[in-house]
C-alpha cells in the first residue's frame, strides 16, 4: 500500500467514520480537577455565596486571577451552547470561599515569555478552543478556533526553539488536547501556533502525534531546523536532517499483523515570517 493510500485511511477512519456511528461524547460536560489550580477565564467574573445566578455576589474577580477548586456542584448551567458545573473555590490572594460557574474558569494554562496563555474547552457542542493571552490581569491578545469535540483529560503544551527560522517568530509553542473519536476512544492532536511581536496569536498547522485502529496505526514526528531525527532500523525509518526555515513532518503509516509493511510520507512546513506553509514531497 502506498503511502499517501495508508494516510487518507486513516484521515478517514479519524475523521469520516464517527459520523457514521452514535457519538459517545454527545453528553460529555468538561470538568476541572477538585484540589487544583486554575485561572479565572472572564473580567469581573461574580463569586457568589451559593451556586446559582441569583445568590449574592461575595467578590467580582478579575481576568487571570488564581481560584483553587475546593467542590464540584450537581448544578451545571449552559450558555452560548457552553455547558458547564458550577464549582465550589477559594481565591489565592484573598481566601474568600463562593461559587463560579465553570465557564467562566481555563482549563489549562501555561506561561511563556512574559505573558500567561489560558486554555478553554468550549465544549463538544460549539467545538472550539478559545486563547487569551494575558499580561498580569490585562488581556494582549486572543483568538477562537474550531478543532473538534475536546476533552479535558490530556492537556499539555510545548514551547519550541525559534532559532533556525529567520525572521524569527517572538514565539513558537503548541497545545496538546484530545479529541473524542470512535478510534480507541479518542486521539491526541497538537495545535502550533506563534506570536508576532505584540504577542498576536497566529494559529499555524495541527499534527497528530499517533494513533491506532488495529490493524492500521499510524505515528509522526516533527523535526525543527537544529534537529536531527536519528535512523530506526527495525521499523525502517532512514535519519532525516533538520532544515534551515523549515518544519518537516514525518508520518508512518503500518499494519501491526504485516511487521515487514512501513511506509512513509513526508510533508514540509516552510516558514514566511508570518506563517507555515505546507509543501508536500
């Protein structure tokens, strides 16, 4: 099977085959973790005495301050297609113990530079992935993209080295998530993006790390302009070198019942000063 065959399968499989089929994310209401962290995602959001729109309003927080979850509520409230728990948290700087609503709070977030980048899920209705890059509470930036039904089970991040593309972006990083799928459940996708010099967001090209539906599995890797992707016999994978204003992205394709069976396809990735394009090989 040629390469290009064996990947358009498994676009296939990842993407068509859930349609075709009763989603099992359908009811699926992001959650966060009681005992963590997070950072609160709205201006002016309400703290409240109790967990519902009318109760008293004990603190108005601001965007980007720190809010540890103590409980999750039984009660979830959907706006704007958003369904989401309220929960039960105290304030870090304060200490005050109230309610917010869930959809009003990241999910994830993660510092780079000098700014903080918060993460939000806006559930498997709208989606979409919502960015708001914020400078001690003042918000420099944001943007929303459409990726997919996410869950909240699989964030990371990865900040990239600049060096090598010319004229250098102020950033290049990626957000890992995980989209619902009929495959095994789901499977992890990385989003790159990368911040000119007033940290606007620019989204650049999404990647799948790997993914299987047994017999047909697939895997990829990334390799960076100061990289060097070293040789793998066993699964016949040659040494690839980095390239000078480049993202190469290697997909390998297999069948785990015909071991002899590796094919590979290539794409490139060549840098503009302001965006990745995509050149096939």
């Amino acid at each position: 099977m040629s390469a290009n065959l064996s990947y358009v399968i498994l676009l296939i499989l990842f993407f068509v085959s859930p349609l075709f089929s009763q989603n099992h994310w359908d009811d699926y209401i992001a959650e966060k973790n009681i005992g963590s962290t997070y950072h609160v995602f709205g201006d002016n959001v309400n703290l409240r005495e109790s967990g519902n729109l009318n109760a008293k309003v004990i603190q108005k927080l601001k965007l980007g301050q720190s809010v540890k979850i103590l409980s999750k509520m039984n009660q979830t409230l959907e706006q704007n297609s958003v369904k989401e728990y309220w929960y039960q948290v105290r304030t870090e700087t304060e200490g005050n113990i109230g309610f917010v609503w869930g959809g009003f709070i990241s999910d994830y977030s993660f510092p780079i530079k000098d700014v903080l980048v918060l993460c939000k899920n806006l559930g498997v209705k709208t989606r979409k992935l919502e960015l708001k890059i914020i400078r001690d509470t003042n918000l420099i930036s944001q943007g929303l993209w459409e990726v997919g039904p996410m869950s909240n089970e699989s964030w990371d991040s990865t900040i990239y080295d600049e060096k090598g593309f010319s004229p250098k972006p102020n950033a290049l990083f990626a957000i890992k998530y995980l989209i619902f799928s009929e495959i095994e459940y789901g499977y992890s996708n990385e989003q790159l993006f990368t911040f000119d010099q007033n940290f606007k967001i620019q989204p650049q090209f999404s990647w799948n790390p790997g993914a299987c539906d047994p017999p047909s599995c697939s895997e990829s890797w990334l390799i960076f302009p100061k990289d060097t992707l070293p040789e793998d016999k066993k699964i016949m994978r040659k040494s690839i070198l980095g390239k000078e204003n480049k993202i190469i992205e290697l997909m390998h394709s297999f069948d785990i019942d015909e071991p002899n069976q590796h094919d590979y396809y290539q794409s490139e990735y060549h840098w503009n000063g302001q965006n990745f394009q995509k050149k096939e090989n």
